[in-house]
C-alpha cells in the first residue's frame, strides 16, 4: 500500500543536520583492516540480518542488546526516531559491528547500543570510541550520555572512560546515565580513539559495495562459541 504522504509528515519526527563521519581504516591486533564508516539508512535491512542472529544468544547481553538495537534500526529506516546515526565496522566487506545512538540536541549526544559480531579483538571498544569521536568531534557536542547493559560494556565504557555518574534518566529506560564530557574524551583520545583517515580509497570502495553478513551459526560460534544451533 503506497505511504500516505500527508499523516507520514505528521508521524515523521522533525531532524537536525547532522555533520557526516569521515571514513577510517583500524589495523586490528591480528593484522586485519577493519574500515569504520557511517551506515546509509537504506542500507538498514542488511544491518538487521546481521543483528538478527544475536536476538536469541542470552551470553554476556546480546539478546537484549541486540533486541533494542534492531528496533532502533528499523525505527531510523521507517522515519520514526529523531537525528539518529550509524556506524558500522567492515572487515573484507564483512559486517563485524555496529554502533548507533541520536543527537538529542545540538549539545547532547545520546550513545545507543554497541554490538560486536566478531570477538576478541576490541571491535566494540574500537566502534564505541568511534562513536564519542562522532559526537564530539564531527558532530560537534557538548557531552554524551551513557549506559551499559551488560559487565563487559561497563568495563569498557565506565571503567576505561573514567565516565562521570549523573542523575538523567537514559533513554533507554534503565539506570541514570553516565556521562562523557568533551574534556574527558580528548584525555583518553590518545590512548583509546584509534584508526588512520582518509581511508584508503579501495578499501573503502570496496567496503561499500561489498557488504557481507556472516551465516547465522558461524555468528553463534564467534559470539559464544555454540555450535549448530
Ligand atoms: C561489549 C562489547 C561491544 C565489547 O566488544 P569488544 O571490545 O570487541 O570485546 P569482546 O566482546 O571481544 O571481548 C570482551 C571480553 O570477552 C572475552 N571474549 C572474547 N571472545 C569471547 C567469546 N567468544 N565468548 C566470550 N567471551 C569472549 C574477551 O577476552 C574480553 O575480555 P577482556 O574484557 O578482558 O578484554 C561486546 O562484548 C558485545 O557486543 N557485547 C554484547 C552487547 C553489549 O553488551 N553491548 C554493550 C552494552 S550497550
């Protein structure tokens, strides 16, 4: 049934110009080149295929994290969130991770979810730190507000931040948020934010027109190590 125009204007929410986030390559510890690049909207159904498998893997979150950020995904490709963004991590064209979060305004930075696909290489910790790089630096905010679900996402986050405890409600309906100034991200710049611009030009290339999801048992195997699921 074609959209009605006229109420989608009503059900769309309003948008801020948002700045892009310039392309980078990270050398992982194993020698791969992962590129970090911004998501195109219409590039959304092949994101939820990829994130789809998590839904139902309960070791360290990913259920719940990966629930969220599928609805979070859909909800940017039909119109129904406000100044979302996000990013993804490719390495030979495989989707390895993916991290997304919203503009609440021009000042405040909301940090959705982080979701590695690929372990034991800080995908996620190098997509996160991509993500504060995004709303700091690109973006041009004030501070980022932030929550973890699960214990390795507060070790990576709170702990290796050093984020400030606040009072604000999170979006995403859990415990108060902590917070990410832009003076603590440009002290942990040097030792957490990583990754070589401009990207090289085939690699990049290559990255967006070639974007793979890995088959449903290979992510169960990587993410938690089940087999035959
Ligand atoms: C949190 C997250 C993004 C961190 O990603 P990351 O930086 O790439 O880190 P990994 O998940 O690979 O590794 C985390 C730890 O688990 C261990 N680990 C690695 N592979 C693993 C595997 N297959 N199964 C279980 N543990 C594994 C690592 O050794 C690492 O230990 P360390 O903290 O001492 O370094 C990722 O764990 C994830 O997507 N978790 C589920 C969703 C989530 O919690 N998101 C954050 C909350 S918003």
């Amino acid at each position: 049934m074609p959209l009605d125009m006229e109420l989608e204007a009503v059900l769309r929410p309003p948008a801020l110009e948002m700045k892009p986030y310039p392309p980078k390559v990270i050398t992982l510890a194993n020698g791969k080149k992962m590129v970090v690049r911004e998501a195109k909207r219409e590039e959304v159904p092949t994101l939820l295929e990829a994130v789809h498998p998590t839904l139902f893997i309960p070791r360290d979150f990913y259920d719940i994290v990966g629930a969220r950020l599928y609805a979070e995904l859909l909800a940017w490709y039909r119109y129904r969130v406000r100044n979302e963004y996000c990013l993804v991590g490719q390495i030979d064209g495989y989707l390895v991770g993916i991290v997304n979060g919203r503009m609440v305004d021009e000042k405040v930075g909301m940090s959705y979810h982080t979701l590695a696909i690929d372990r034991g290489l800080r995908i996620g910790a190098h997509l996160f730190a991509a993500k504060m790089e995004h709303h700091i630096e690109y973006l041009g905010q004030s501070e980022v507000l932030i929550v973890a679900e699960s214990p390795i996402g507060f070790r990576r986050w709170m702990i290796e931040y050093g984020l400030e405890p606040t009072e604000i409600q999170h979006e995403l309906g859990g415990p108060d948020s902590y917070r990410l100034t832009r003076e603590m991200y440009f002290d942990s710049k040097p030792r957490l934010v990583v990754g070589d611009r401009p990207a090289p030009r085939d690699l990049l290339d290559y990255a967006l027109e070639n974007v793979f999801v890995a088959d449903e048992e290979t992510i169960n195997v990587k993410i938690a190590g089940l087999k035959g699921r």
